[in-house]
C-alpha cells in the first residue's frame, strides 16, 4: 500500500512554461526517493498536469508572499480539490524557517560585506516587508533589481546575490557581471531543499 503522499511543486517558470533545468532536476531527484508522484505545476504554463489518484502535498517553491504565493497558489489548491483530489497546501518555501537557516550556512562564505540581496521590484507590501525581514536575517542589505546600476555608481565593489532559486532574466544578466548563482546551483542549498522534500510523509 502507498503510504507517502504525492507532492506538487508549484514553481513560476520562464515564459511559454519553459522550466529552468535546475527545476526539473530536482523533481526527478525527488521522484527517486518517494514512493508517489512528484509533479510540476508552472506558473507561466497554459495547462496543469493531471492530478495524481494519490493524495497530495502542494508545496509553492515560492521565496517570498508575493502575488503568486498569496492569489495563484490557493486558487490551485481550489481547483485541485475541484477536480476531486485531496490536497494539502504547505506554506510558500519561504515561510519555512529551516529552508532560510541552510541556506544562510551555505552561503556564509560567499555573503561579504559586498553582497547585497537583489530581488524582482515590488510594490510596497506584505512582501516587501518580508524582505526587509530576511534581509536583517541574512545580515545583508536588500535592493530591487531595477536600482542595481545606479547602487553600482556608488558602490563600485558591490556584488550581486540574486534572490532566486533557479535561473531567470534576472540571475543571467548578474551573472554576466559576477553576480551570485541562482540558489539551487548551490549544492548545499539544493541537496538541502531535496532532503527537505524527501522527509514529507
């Protein structure tokens, strides 16, 4: 009898519903530890995959309350339930305390008195101050993406660590000029999330 429930990973993509590599690695990692389905739900996608006949965690790989985390991901829980599953909806990844402490020890090398914590614009919010909060936690200072060249003007050393678990247009420009790597390019911080994943009942 199956006793693990299948897993949902709700993640944003790239446009058309491409999913960055790192993404889908780590659903087929996953899928190798767990006796039930592991699945992708993307944000930008035009159709969701069925639902498993298992029942299910939905878990948004989100970092931060945004739109997504608030709006989008408890209207996937709705329909889910529409279609006759039974789902359980986890907190967004970046609600969970022990997923900010790996990778705070993972990145305590790398988080010089350079670094600053680059993150998509948003507008001013539960969001924003979340982020003013981990900001404090991470003992680095916190910008919006679209501020960086002009905090560069002053702060010629700078250097860029993108908020972000997998690569995007934001991560990729960075990384043209230095910048961090996406967050589950770490392997700590990725083997961490996986064993994070595995450990749901």
């Amino acid at each position: 009898m199956q006793s693990e429930r299948a897993i949902r990973l709700v993640v944003h993509g790239r446009s058309g519903g491409v999913v960055p590599e790192a993404l889908t690695a780590l659903r087929q990692e996953l899928q190798q530890h767990r006796s039930a389905p592991v699945q992708l739900e993307v944000l930008t996608a035009d159709a969701p995959p069925p639902c498993p006949d298992a029942s299910s965690w939905l878990v948004p790989l989100l970092l931060w309350p945004g739109a997504h985390a608030r709006d989008d991901v408890p209207a996937i829980r709705r329909r889910m339930r529409s279609e006759g599953a039974d789902v359980t909806l986890l907190p967004f990844l970046g609600a969970w305390s022990r997923w900010w402490s790996l990778v705070s020890e993972a990145l305590d090398p790398l988080l010089t008195a350079e670094v600053v914590l680059l993150h998509h614009p948003l507008r001013p919010g539960v969001a924003d101050r979340f982020l003013q909060q981990l900001s404090k936690r991470l003992s680095v200072p916190l910008l919006p993406s679209d501020q960086w060249s002009e905090y560069l003007l002053h702060h010629p050393k700078a250097q860029a660590f993108p908020l972000a678990l997998a690569p995007n247009r934001m991560t990729e420009s960075l990384s043209e000029a230095g910048g961090l790597q996406p967050l589950l390019h770490h392997s700590l911080i990725r083997q961490g999330l996986i064993d994070l994943l595995i450990a749901l009942p």
